[in-house]
C-alpha cells in the first residue's frame, strides 16, 4: 500500500462484468448490498456480449438470411444475387452490441451499482488493486470472480500472425476472405465456418478426432454434416496441423493424419481449438484461492472459493462454460450472500450450437445415459413428417427424447433443426419437473408447428 493512496470501500466487489459477474451484481444490489463492479472493458457484458455470442449470432442471422434466399427460389422466389456490403455488416453488429450495452448501463444506474473500469488483482483477502483505472485500489467484505475465459492458442502456430484468427477477431470481420482454414470441430469452429461459407469463403475444417462435436449424439450431429458437406470445401477428420508459417499474407500449413486438405496454403486460418479460464493473472494465491491443474477456481456447492468471503462463478470455474449458466450462477450467489435459503442444483443445462441447422440438447445424451449403465428407451422422430418443416422447405431436423425405461421419465432432450434453441426450454422443464412421457404426449401443442413434434415423440414411448 502506498501512503496516503485513495482506497475505495464496498461490501461487494464483483471482478468481471460478463453475464454472470452483472446479474451477481444486479442482484445483490437488488437486495440492498452496496455493490461495485470492475470491468476491463469499457462497458458491461463481457465477452458474450462484445466478441463473442452476440456478434456470432449477429453474423448467423445474416448467414441464415442468405440461405433462406437461395431457398426461396425453389419456393418461386428468386432474389437475385446477394450483394455483401461489409462495412454496413459490421456497422448492424455493432449496432446490436451497442444498444444491449446501453442496457446494462441503464439498469447498472437503476440499481445504483457502482462500475470502475480497470483491470484487478488481489493483494490479499480483502483488498484488491486496479490497473488502468481512476480507482486504484478497493477493500471489500465479499468478492466474487467473474472473469470469465478466453481462446486456447495452439503452441508454435504464430497466432501474433496477421492470417490467423482467434474466435474474437474473426468476429471482427475486417474482409471476407477467399479461402479459410478452421482449426478445430467444435461448435465455435463450425458456427464461424458456416458464417464465413455463407459469406462467400471457401473453407475447410481439420479435426484431430475422428467425429465432429464428439459430445454429443451422433444423430443429432447427422443433418448438420450432411449440410457441412455441401457449405464446406473439405472436412479434414483425424488430422492435425504441424506446422504453419505466414508467406505473401497467407498462410502455408502442413498437415499430417489420415485426410490431409487438398490445399496447404489458405488465406486466414481460424484456430478454434476450445477456452481456458481467465485467472492467472488476478494473483488468486495472495488471497488464498485454489485453483485446479487447469487452472479452474476450486468452490463449493454455494461458489465459494478456499479463500473466505471470496466467490467464484461462471467459465473461470469449469464446464459447461456457457453464458446462462454463469447468470444463473450469478443470482444463486447474490441470494446466498444476501442470506437467502437458495442452492445451485439444475437437472438440466441447455446446450444450443447454433449452425443451421441448429442443435439443442438438455439432461442426458445418449451416450452419457449409455456410459452410466442406465436402463433406457430412446424414441426419436425425423421432421419429414412435420407440416411445419415441410411448408418451410426444413425436414433436415430430428427430435429425439432420452427416457427412464422403468418410469418413462423424461431424462434427455435432443432437437437437431432450424429454430431448436428456442424448443429446448420445454425439454429442460420437462427434466426440471420430472415429468414422464404422457405428460408431454397429452400437452396439447399448437398446430402446424415444429414444436408438436416433441408430443409426437412422446407418443412412441412403451
């Protein structure tokens, strides 16, 4: 501590203003806690908001208008040739990313929760210093970690290279380039891939394991390849890349594996090989806070940390490393702290990747239920029958329901198919209600929709 140096005081210091790290705060402040929030950035909303989910889906929403033109034409519609106007394109995202931005400041003034910009890292248990900004040191009573994660770069792959793109800047969408190298089969890989397709990329995907999205369900996984097929130039399974070095503003690669690309020069590479949490630099050890051998924070089933009165929530302390998770981490901590009679135990957490088409899942997968020697029946329905996907020119989906075989208690929901991250909710209050297949089967579903299938799902249980 420097003499005479200003230290601010808060009861609660939230550290990250992603979706966790401002619902914690919004809450508690709801509840009377003076609160205060340190955020790098200059506004509210983390990576979701600014180079992650908000700006992908942005940019999917403009793919997903452009398929929806090309089909058009089969319907007696045709639009013509799609002209891309780029910089109008980024001027709509950050047009989006702005006005939910302005959001969060509103509501950070509604409930007179206190913001410093600035980056912050523990001095010990209750007192933490900020970089960068006008407040340069805090004493709190309780903390919560909120910060969040960022991109894995693959060593020896020159990621300081101007043709090679991480997850945030190939959000950035500075050019469309004529041919893309996707390093990596996840959903983070395949939702920008299809993006950059859409766009007019020629691109190719290069796995090392043998299966795209290897978590979930092969036959969710099924129509979302069938359309990779058609919108990528190559997907490259049990492959890796050994080498790469950036030659006249492209890059050369070499690869090695059994299904090599046809081309070993590309003109932007986009490594999306996974996140790691963001907390080397927050200097945990001084306030005692354990972390494990990857790095994530250690807490208990009410977020706390090995450090008392320090918390932690959302991607910095492990899977599922999803945006809802860490807010609803976020407001079951606030309610703790505020001593609220709460606790933290969902049966189910929605996944949604958001390629086109989609995929959705909640509870068990098939394969998890399989691994754990549950006993099972798996009732699934292709959407070919579906009045709804038929008038949309959209069969390529499938609803699939993972059920207790003693009970029929419904214990997984799977949906593959345009629009399925917004059908999953009725999965995961089935699982969160315990209820059984007749339940779903007797709820009567509007007509035609895609919806109706999950009832007709239902129906086939024993």
């Amino acid at each position: 501590m420097v003499v005479g140096e200003f230290t601010q005081e808060t009861n609660l210091l939230v550290i990250g203003g992603g979706p966790g790290g401002y619902h914690a705060a919004f809450r508690a402040a709801s509840h009377g806690i003076r609160t205060t929030i340190v955020e790098s950035n200059g506004a509210l909303g983390g990576v979701c908001l600014h180079r992650g989910c908000i700006p992908s889906k942005t940019y999917l929403a403009m793919a997903e208008t452009l398929h929806a033109a090309a089909l058009g034409k089969s319907m007696g519609i045709d639009f013509g040739k799609p002209k891309l106007d780029v910089a109008a394109m980024r001027a709509w995202k950050q047009k989006v990313i702005s006005k939910l931005a302005s959001g969060l400041d509103s509501l950070c003034k509604k409930y007179q929760v206190e913001r410093i910009h600035g980056t912050a890292c523990f001095e010990d248990g209750k007192f933490v210093r900020i970089q960068g900004g006008s407040v340069p040191r805090v004493k709190f009573r309780r903390a919560i970690i909120a910060t969040g994660s960022r991109s894995v770069e693959l060593r020896g792959l020159g990621s300081d290279l101007s043709c090679v793109l991480n997850s945030r800047t190939a959000l950035e969408l500075e050019e469309i380039p004529k041919s893309l190298l996707v390093i990596g089969g996840g959903y983070i890989g395949l939702e920008l891939g299809q993006v950059y397709a859409a766009f007019g990329s020629k691109v190719t995907v290069v796995e090392m394991l043998p299966k795209l999205m290897p978590g979930v369900d092969r036959d969710l996984v099924r129509p979302l390849l069938k359309r990779l097929e058609d919108d990528f130039e190559q997907i490259c399974l049990e492959t890796r890349v050994v080498s790469l070095k950036e030659v006249k503003g492209a890059a050369e690669l070499v690869f090695e594996g059994k299904n090599p690309p046809k081309s070993k020069r590309f003109e932007k590479v986009l490594v999306a090989v996974g996140r790691r949490p963001n907390s080397s630099d927050l200097d945990l050890e001084k306030a005692g806070v354990e972390v494990d051998d990857r790095g994530f924070i250690k807490v208990d089933s009410g977020f706390c940390t090995s450090a008392k009165r320090i918390y932690a929530i959302g991607d910095v302390i492990g899977n599922p490393m999803l945006a809802h998770k860490a807010l609803h981490e976020g407001r079951v901590v606030a309610d703790l702290i505020a001593g609220k009679d709460t606790v933290f135990e969902p049966r189910a957490i929605p996944a949604v990747v958001f390629t086109d088409p989609a995929i959705a899942w909640a509870g068990y997968t098939e394969q998890e239920a399989k691994e754990q020697g549950l006993d099972i029946v798996v009732r699934k329905v292709p959407w070919s029958a579906s009045g709804r996907a038929v008038s949309l020119g959209r069969t390529d989906g499938v609803t699939k329901l993972i059920l207790d075989k003693a009970t029929t208690r419904v214990i997984g929901v799977g949906l593959t198919g345009p629009h399925v991250g917004e059908m999953i909710s009725e999965g995961v209050l089935a699982i969160e209600m315990g209820a059984v297949a007749y339940d779903l089967e007797t709820m009567i579903h509007p007509h035609p929709t895609l919806s109706e299938t999950i009832g007709e799902v239902a129906g086939l249980a024993p």
